[in-house]
C-alpha cells in the first residue's frame, strides 16, 4: 500500500481568473516537479476525475448549483460569480476536478489503496456556503467530501479542521447544525470573511479558534494543542478532514501570522497522530489558500513530506 496518494490534473492550471488575481495558476504549476524531486518513497501521483455533478447537490443548494455550472464562460470572457470570484473557460474543468479529487481520494483510502491523501486543487472551497460562491471558491470541495462520506461510507464523525489563515465561513454554514460533523479552524481575526467568532458554535459542533494579528509559532502551536488536539481527543473522530491553507505562512502578502513551513509540518504530525489513534490513519487533505509562491511550495512539500512517513 502506498502510504500517501497526492491528486493533481494539469487542468488546475488552466482556471485563469484575472491577471494579478492572487489566486493564480502558478500557485500549483511547479508543486509536482518539485514532490518529484523528493525521492518520496511512500507515495505516488495520481489525476483525479470530474465530479459526478449529483454529489455537489449533497453540500448545495440544487438551484444554486445548476445556476453556477451554467454561468461558466465558454469564450474568453471573464465572469464573477461573486465580487472575488472570477471565472474564464477554463474554470469549469478545474472546478469540477477539484471536488472530484476529493471523492476520488476518499474511495481509494476507504479501499485501503493509500492511508491519507492531499489533494492539490484549484480553485479553493472553504469559503463557498450553501447557496452562493465567494473568496475564490465556487464550490466546497471539503464539504462535498464530507457529505459523500455520510451519504457513501455511513460516516457519523467527521472532523474537519482548516488551518487556512481565513475562516472557512463556508463550511461552518453548511455545517452549522449537523451533527455528524465537527469543524474547527484557526484563523487571523478580525480579516476576511469577517466571521469565525469563539461565539459561533452551531451545535456545540463549531469549534473557532481566532488568532491576533501578529501571532508566532510557539503561541500558535499552544492554542492548537489547548483548543483543538484536546477537542480531537474528546470527539475521537471515524474520519480527519482538512482543509490545508498554508497562507498563515510568514511570508504571505495577504495576512499576518507568522508560521513557517515547519509549523504546517508539525501540525500535520499531530492531525496523523489523533488519526492514528483514532482512525486507522484516515485523512483526506484538500488545498485552501496560500499565495507566496514560494512559501505555498514549502509548506505543501512539507505537508506532504509528512502525511508519506
Ligand atoms: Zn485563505
């Protein structure tokens, strides 16, 4: 068994929103020359298939999902599904391949072909809520993940986390009262999308960590272990989820929390450990943000380097 399957179609490069849009193509188009390069022993690359566009519907509203696939360009124009949305032509492939890495991913662990997955999509998920795309993400990869592990695998409890430096308001909505699904995340507050509150709690199943401006490696890694490991421990989750957003990365242009990709290492240690003990070692990660090119590359390799050991 191959310890890690990593998701990746060059079709990700191929959603362009606008020129000088942060989240660009060359955020992912090095990322598999450079796990290449690795020697990495205990993993293997594979191409995920576009989403049977039924299991969109588990996370969305119907109309809002067959609103959105029509709305695709197929000319060069560019069209906003939201203020920070902007899609060109060749955003639907990217789309629908993103959210089908993750279910794609979750069959072969549920086959015992691989223990975790990373999947390196484009674009995002974790801000789009059930009825409207925003922040970049048209659809929500980890949330339609999430909903074919309840609907496919008979899940009961979830565990997603999201360490992307925004909140993932997204997935919080369409989480917010469902209790076979608990979600946490760190997070820069106040910074876009302006929630992500210690007072938002859903069903007790809502679990947000917000950080000050500023915040370093040692605080950080404190709060993760006080508010989240210890919740892990007490929820003993069936399946980890996460969403991997490396942009609370030092050298990030759009926030300011200063982790290095050594923290993103040492984060995943302690998600695979509580999945060990928990879980057999299940997890499925999904790309987020991050958009210091350079930066992002470090911290997948060493997400990555991680999840294969
Ligand atoms: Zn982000």
């Amino acid at each position: 068994m191959t310890v890690t399957k990593v998701f990746y179609h060059t079709d990700f490069e191929n959603h362009i929103p606008t020129l000088n849009n942060p989240e660009c193509s060359k955020r992912v188009e090095n990322i598999i020359d450079l796990i290449n390069k690795e020697n990495l022993t205990n993993l293997s690359i594979i191409e995920p298939n576009k989403i049977n566009k039924e299991l969109i519907y588990a996370a969305h509203d119907t109309n809002f999902v067959k609103d959105t696939l029509n709305k695709f360009p197929q000319n060069d124009d560019i069209i906003y599904l939201d203020q920070e949305t902007p899609v060109s032509k060749g955003s639907l492939d990217s789309t629908l391949r993103a959210a089908g890495a993750g279910i794609d991913a979750i069959d072969l662990i549920l086959n015992k072909e691989c223990r975790n997955a990373f999947c390196i999509v484009r674009p995002p998920g974790h801000h789009a809520c059930i009825d409207r795309s925003m922040g970049f993400c048209v659809f929500n990869n980890v949330a339609i993940a999430t909903y074919y592990l309840i609907n496919r695998y008979r899940f009961s409890n979830i565990a997603i986390i999201d360490f992307d430096v925004h909140h993932g308001n997204g997935t919080q909505d369409i989480f917010y009262e469902n209790k076979n699904v608990s979600y946490y995340s760190t997070h820069q507050y106040p910074l876009y999308p302006g929630t992500g509150d210690v007072n938002e709690v859903g069903i007790n199943n809502i679990f947000n960590v917000p950080l000050e401006a500023g915040t370093k490696s040692a605080v950080y890694q404190d709060l993760f272990d006080e508010k989240i490991i210890k919740q892990l421990i007490i929820q003993k989750p069936d399946f980890i989820i996460i969403s991997a957003g490396f942009d609370a990365h030092k050298d990030d242009p759009l926030a300011n929390i200063n982790l290095s990709e050594n923290d993103f290492s040492i984060i995943t240690k302690k998600l695979m450990n509580i999945a060990k003990e928990f879980c057999d070692g299940k997890i499925l990660s999904m790309l987020e943000g991050g958009y210091d090119i350079n930066a992002l590359e470090r911290s997948m390799l060493a997400h990555i380097k991680t999840l294969q050991e």
